[in-house]
C-alpha cells in the first residue's frame, strides 16, 4: 500500500499526506505497481464521465480533459513538452541520493524547463486539443461506453514501466537500474489481469497502435540521446494514452 501511495503522490495531483512520499528510494520498486495507478485513475475517469453526462458534450468534454490533467496528465504533459522541446530533465531521485545524482547547474535546468520553447508550446496545445477532440467524440458516439477511459489508463501506464525496463537509459539511470525484470514481469501480470476481461477486436488493435507508437518514440530518441530520461518516460505516457484512445475511436466504430 505504501508503494501504491507513493506512485499515486509522484504521479498525480492528488493532495496526499507529506509521509506518503517517504520512502522514495523505493520508487524503482514500485513501478511494478504502474498497473494499479492506471486502474485507479481511470475509475476516476470512469465515474467522472458518467456524472458528466448531465452536462453539455463540450463542457464535459472539457471537464473530463481537466480531471485527466488532475490525475497525472499535466504532469505527463510537462515532460512531453520538456521532450519537444530537446531539453533533458533533471533527475528526481529521493533526498538521499540527490547529492550523488544532481549536477550542480540542476537549478538552472530546472529554471530552463519552466521557459518552454516554440516546439514545447505548439505540440502541448496539439496535444491538449487532440485530447479534448476525442473526449468530445466519445461524448457524442451512441455507442460508446466509458471503459476505454480504464483500459487506456491501465495500458498507458504499464507502458511507463515498459520503457523503463526495456530501453536504455541516461546515466543516473536509477529507475532503470533498479526496476528488475520481476517486477515488469509483475506489472505486465497486473496489466493483463485488468485488460484481457474486455478482449475484443477493437482492444487488441487499439494495444498494438499505441505500443507501435510507443516503440518508435523510443526508438528515436534513443537513437537521438543513447538512451532515456526521465521526462521520455512520462511523454510516452501522454501519448501512448492519446494512441490507445484514436485508435479505439477508429476501430471501435468499424466493428
């Protein structure tokens, strides 16, 4: 419980209790539980979109994108925007191991990655509004009903623990490092456990367009800067949500 608490206050906006981010040495550990953090964010998004529905489309439409922003979103939307613009995040490791990981000039990047560039600002907005746009459509699909909001959720940030076991990362590399191959193999469990009770086609090819979409971002930017920060890993979250969500869009429909 005290890893769950610790994903949900490193991860989210939710007001938590200052000793729920005691222990974050651990956060490489806890990344096992990526699954349950996805599984209680998209509940949330579940419910909220139910109670929604008494509004305007456009207007839950916008509040949905919101509460997606509470529940993580805007922090996954500061890295993909750090990741547009080229810069490289500064490690976050916990207090006892900020001496040996933070470079000197850490408070100088931190300053820089709050003046977002042309790139950062551009593709935060296409981001935002492609967000926005899906969330409209769903609102205004007959057929639709809200467990993709779930299933994106859970799949997305499994993704997360997926680049960091499986690509290379930029020295400190400490989540990398200390995220074992038992514990992807635990979150990969907990993912399917929570994914293959609503097998259908649509499912199965909203998955592999996300984890194509996924791939290549990695790929590429580890081709770019041998290897993964720490922002690439919350940029593949932002968008591998937005995959998995188009392409349910798409093959939903067809089906």
């Amino acid at each position: 419980m005290k890893d769950i608490l610790l994903l949900i206050s490193r991860f989210t906006y939710l007001p938590l209790p200052e000793k729920s981010r005691r222990g974050e040495n651990r956060l490489p550990k806890a990344l096992r539980f990526l699954p349950l953090l996805g599984l209680f964010c998209g509940v949330g998004m579940y419910c909220a979109a139910r109670l929604f529905v008494v509004l305007p489309d456009v207007a839950a439409a916008a509040a949905l994108t919101a509460l997606n922003l509470f529940f993580g979103g805007g922090l996954m939307l500061q890295d993909m925007m750090t990741v547009a613009d080229g810069m490289t995040a500064s490690p976050k490791p916990p207090a006892n191991m900020a001496v040996e990981y933070i470079s000197p000039d850490v408070n100088m990047r931190e300053e820089n990655k709050l003046r977002y560039g042309k790139a950062a600002v551009v593709w935060g907005a296409v981001w935002l509004c492609a967000l926005y746009l899906i969330y409209l459509c769903l609102y205004r699909m007959s057929v639709f009903t809200f467990m993709p909001l779930v299933l994106a959720a859970v799949f997305s940030r499994w993704a997360m623990g997926w680049l960091v076991f499986g690509f290379m990362a930029i020295p400190p590399a400490w989540l990398h490092l200390g995220f074992s191959k038992w514990d992807f193999l635990l979150s990969t469990c907990l993912a399917l456990l929570f994914l293959l009770p609503f097998s259908s086609l649509a499912l199965f090819m909203s998955l592999l367009t996300s984890l194509l979409g996924i791939y290549l971002f990695a790929m590429q930017r580890q081709h770019i800067s041998a290897g993964l920060d720490e922002s690439c890993y919350g940029a593949g979250v932002a968008w591998g949500e937005i995959l998995f969500l188009l392409a349910w869009l798409l093959f939903g429909s067809i089906t």
